[in-house]
C-alpha cells in the first residue's frame, strides 16, 4: 500500500482534493469533494474532473499488481458520462482486468453520495521500468 500513499501525495491529487480511503469491504475508493473550483459553466462537475478522478481510481487498483520496480502511466482511456453532479461526494473505485508485461488494462466506476453510479470507463496503463534514484 505504500504506492497508494506516493498517488496520494502528488500533487495532482492535492490539488484535486483526491483522498484514497479504505471501506469496511477492504476496497480502495477515491474519495473527492465537490466545490465550486470543480464546477463547469453550467453548475456541474467539469468531464475533466471525472476523468481525473477514474483515471486515479484505476491506477490505485493497478499500482497494488505492480513490481516494486514497476511503475505504469495511462495511455489511452474511455469515460461513459451518466448523470451530471453539482454537490456532495464523488467516490470512484477501479480494478485491474489483465496485467500484461508492457500493458495494463482497467476498469472504473464513479458513484455520487447516495451509491448511484454516474460514470464508468476503462483505461490502458503503459508498464515502465523504474530506474534507482
């Protein structure tokens, strides 16, 4: 769980306000609040923020496969978009389909504060070599 805790100092997730939380079920969610920094023109969550969010959702789920000397950056990923959201709590969860050598396949879900399901997407990570610091 140690890679969860680098994702979780980044500073994109700071700056996103991302928090990953473990349920009473064992599973790793990401957690996001919404604010008004988040919002598009219309009043709700900007799509980029959704995209954010799953793409993270997904890389904790695939960080837990990775060798210590492993590391993985998205290289292309699809977003369904279901409802728009404009307050509360985002929580997203992410599992690993296949590990490949080279290439690292995902799945997501975000739902809002109730437990309804508002997007859901996949992802392909590239697995890289980590070289010594």
């Amino acid at each position: 769980m140690v890679q969860i805790a680098k994702l979780a100092a980044g500073s994109y997730w700071q700056h996103m306000g991302m928090k990953a939380v473990e349920g009473s079920d064992g599973k790793i969610r990401v957690v996001l609040e919404i604010t008004d920094d988040l919002l598009q023109i219309y009043g709700n969550v900007h799509g980029g923020v959704f995209a954010g969010l799953l793409d993270s959702a997904i890389a904790v789920a695939l960080n837990q496969k990775l060798d210590e000397n492993e590391g993985a950056s998205t290289v292309e990923m699809k977003l369904n978009y279901l409802r728009s959201v404009n307050k509360g709590i985002l929580y997203a969860e992410g599992e690993v389909i296949q590990k490949g050598k080279k290439i690292i396949v995902g799945k997501g879900e975000i739902k809002d504060g109730t437990g309804q399901l508002v997007a859901f997407g996949t992802a392909t990570f590239m697995v890289t070599r980590l070289t010594a610091e």
